[in-house]
C-alpha cells in the first residue's frame, strides 16, 4: 500500500480546518485547499407543523441554526459528527444514525413514524431523504445553503487527496487532467465520490469502510516516516 505525507484537504472551511488539525494529530502535513464553499442561503424555514428535524451534515446544522432560534424540536442527524454538531448548536434530543443517508432513513422509520419532519440541506442533496423515508414519516426538505466551486489551484505539493462529495469529486475531475496526477492517490469517502476519479489515472483510490471522517482518515494509513 502507497504510504503518504502530505495530504490535500478539498472540504469547505471551517471543517477543512478541523480536519487539517485531525491530520496534524496523526502526523501527516495538511494542505487545506477547498474545492467548495459554503454559502447560505437567505430563507426562514417554516416550521409550522413540524415535529422534528432531519440533518444530513453539519452544514446544514450550521445554516438552520443561523436562520432559527427554536430549538425544542427533536434532531435526527445522519452521523455522529452533525449530532454533535446539533447538540454544539443548542439542539438537546438529538438521535444519531451513525451511518450514511440510507441508516438515516432508517432511524426515522423506526423513531419518526408519522411525523412531520423538515429536512434543512444543500440546494443540490447528495440524495433523496424523502424517497428513502417514504410513507413512514412527512419530509420536507427545504435548501438552507449552496456548495459553490471555489476558484483554487491544486497545491504543487501532495501525496494524497481528501474527497468528501460527489460534488468535490466532481470539481476535482474537472480541474485536473488525466494523467496528471503521477503516483498519487486519492481517498473518497464513498464509492459515489470515487466515481468521477477514475479517469484522472491516479495510482490508488482507497474508499473509506464507511462515510464519515474517521473512516476516511484511517484509509490513509501511516504517515511516511523519514529515516
């Protein structure tokens, strides 16, 4: 397996700090480098009716925390990294799925039945929370934020690359071109983010066991140590 010293972080900020300080913890060299930003959006969500909430990442925490002040309403969150972003938020009945949007769903099946549930997201969702619920509770989703392109270079130096999205995979396929990428590789947090990188002929792509950061950070291996 192809051990890595420098690692490109392509997430938004402020978790593209966040994690460039995880990186630092575990001794690779962090190169924070965003391919998206984060914009909210300027909406109030309506929350007449609503029983719940339904967050699928930490910015969408962010961006309904920013545009509400209740905060009675019971949280179901995707993982534990939004739970604990709801709860940071002032949110107190917060359940976590631990998972991807499918483990969401299915904890809203089993813990939101019938409900009247909103779901704050990006104006373009990774996917269908609704579809996935189905009759088994009301979702509304409404958009309280955009992930925009960001005009940034690649770094001139890095080992490896930290891939998010679909979005960011997208935006990187985009920005560099094949073959460009000699003996690197790259480390997608899904096989739905690995997809648009196979054609940039990088050396490896590792899929994180599982869509959250640790997962995604422990596919990295052990830093290079130079002797």
């Amino acid at each position: 397996m192809t051990t890595v010293q420098t690692v490109w972080i392509t997430r938004a900020k402020p978790g593209a700090h966040h994690s460039a300080d995880r990186l630092s913890g575990l001794g690779f060299t962090p190169v924070v480098a965003p391919l998206l930003e984060v914009r909210p959006l300027d909406v109030r969500p309506d929350l007449t009716g609503i029983q719940a909430l339904a967050f699928t990442s930490r910015n969408g925490v962010r961006a309904f925390a920013d545009r509400s002040a209740d905060r009675a309403l019971p949280v179901f969150a995707v993982g534990d990294a939004t739970a604990a972003a709801a709860r940071e938020a002032g949110f107190t009945d917060v359940r976590s799925a631990d998972g991807d949007l499918p483990a969401l769903a299915a904890l809203i099946r089993a813990e939101g039945v019938g409900r009247a549930i909103l779901h704050p997201a990006a104006a373009e969702p990774a996917g269908d929370l609704a579809a996935l619920v189905g009759d088994a509770a009301r979702i509304t989703t409404v958009a309280v934020y955009e992930a925009v392109e960001t005009d940034t270079s690649a770094p001139d130096a890095w080992d490896a690359v930290l891939i998010y999205s679909p979005r960011a995979a997208r935006a990187l396929a985009a920005r560099l071109a094949p073959g460009a990428v000699g003996d690197r590789i790259a480390i997608a947090i899904s096989l739905a983010a690995a997809e648009p990188l196979t054609a940039l002929g990088f050396a490896e792509i590792r899929i994180a066991e599982a869509p959250t950061e640790d997962r995604l950070l422990a596919a990295l291996g052990k830093p290079r140590v130079n002797v």
